[in-house]
C-alpha cells in the first residue's frame, strides 16, 4: 500500500470490502464469531488455518494497524456482519507507534469504544489481553514490555467492570523479561504455529463459555 493510498484510506476500509460483501449465508443455528486486530490476527488464518477452517469464524485482522484505524472500520468489519461475538485484539501497534505517539488512556480507550459499539447492537464482546513484547523488531528500543503489562491491567479492569469476557493470552504466551517466549514467536511479536496453537483453546474456550 503506497503512502498515497493509506493517506486516501486511511483506515484500509477497501481491504475486506469484498469479502463482507459475499459473506456465505449461516446454516441454521450457526453464530458468527469476528475476530477484530493487526497482524496478529490476520497472519492467525495464514501460519494456523485449521483454526478458523469450516468454522463461522470470520477474521478482520489488518497487519500494522493502531486501534484508532480498527475503531473507523469497526462498523462495516464488525457491526455490518452481524456476528453473535466480536474478539477484540489490539494496542501493540499503538504502544511501537505506528500511526503516530499515543498514551495507554488513548489505546484503551479506543479499545473501550470498540467494546460500546459492539454491545450497542447487540454483539457481545471478548477481549483480548494485548500479547507480551521486549522489542518490536521494526522499531527498537521503545521498552514495550511495563507498557503491555499496564494496558492489559487496563482493558481486565474495564472488562472486568462491565461484564466482558477477558481472554488472557498474554499470561500463557510470557516469558523472561516480560516478552515472548522464544518458543512462541520467531521475531519476539508475532506468534508462529506454536504461539496460534497456544492461543487457539483459549480462544475457543471464551467463545465456547459466551455461547452457552
């Protein structure tokens, strides 16, 4: 995506336009789960597709993208499919600053406002703990690892207070130094088969819960 392009759209609403607009049909008695993130969403279908392999799990996640970008296309990424659960993953992109500096009060309260449009219509909501990082590869030196622990406490709080599902990745995914164990992650942010195959029963098991 040039500069030119992601200063036209900016929040990438074009990327999934087709896809939710051929979206198959549910069989009877079927709920459509939306997974809403960055990369480490998106790149869950391509390193572990079984996961989502003949589910009606629908995955919305944009590689790069801060929560400010996630909260413009939550509408038609989200809310226009009219999924029974929405998984909110976000914030690590914020806290390497992609999109330009931001305060933990401004990330979660991006997270928050997604978590209110959500149960404004009707969906419910699981977020997800932000996974732990020591350095983002792409941008070093920033120090993430108290930043996740902080927002984390931030968004179990808000969950917490509001009747949300918290879903804990971050607390099986950590290691030394409060980053990713190495095991888990080839570049210490994005998960590999191992990290997803971590992830996925957990995942599983808070959309199981919500669904009962």
């Amino acid at each position: 995506m040039t500069q030119n392009a992601k200063a036209q759209d900016w929040a990438n609403l074009n990327k999934y336009q087709n896809e939710n607009a051929t979206l198959p049909t549910l069989t009877s008695g079927q709920k459509r789960i939306v997974f809403m993130g960055d990369s480490i969403t998106e790149f869950w279908s391509v390193t572990n597709p079984y996961f989502f392999a003949g589910k009606p799990y629908v995955n919305r996640g944009i590689s790069g993208q801060t929560t400010p970008q996630m909260l413009i296309r939550f509408r038609p990424d989200v809310i226009a499919l009219k999924p029974d659960i929405v998984v909110i993953m976000a914030g690590i992109n914020d806290i390497a600053g992609n999109t330009g500096p931001s305060t933990l009060e401004m990330i979660a309260g991006n997270i928050f406002s997604m978590a209110e449009l959500a149960k404004a219509n009707n969906i419910k909501v699981i977020l997800g703990s932000v996974l732990p990082a020591y350095d983002f590869p792409w941008r070093t030196g920033l120090k993430p690892a108290e930043k996740v622990v902080t927002l984390n406490k931030m968004i179990k709080k808000y969950a917490d207070a509001n009747g949300i599902l918290y879903l804990d990745y971050y607390a099986a995914l950590v290691g030394e130094r409060k980053g990713m164990k190495a095991a888990y992650a080839d570049d210490g942010v994005h998960p590999n088969k191992s990290g997803y195959g971590v992830m996925a029963p957990l995942a599983e098991k808070a959309i199981q819960s919500i669904l009962k």
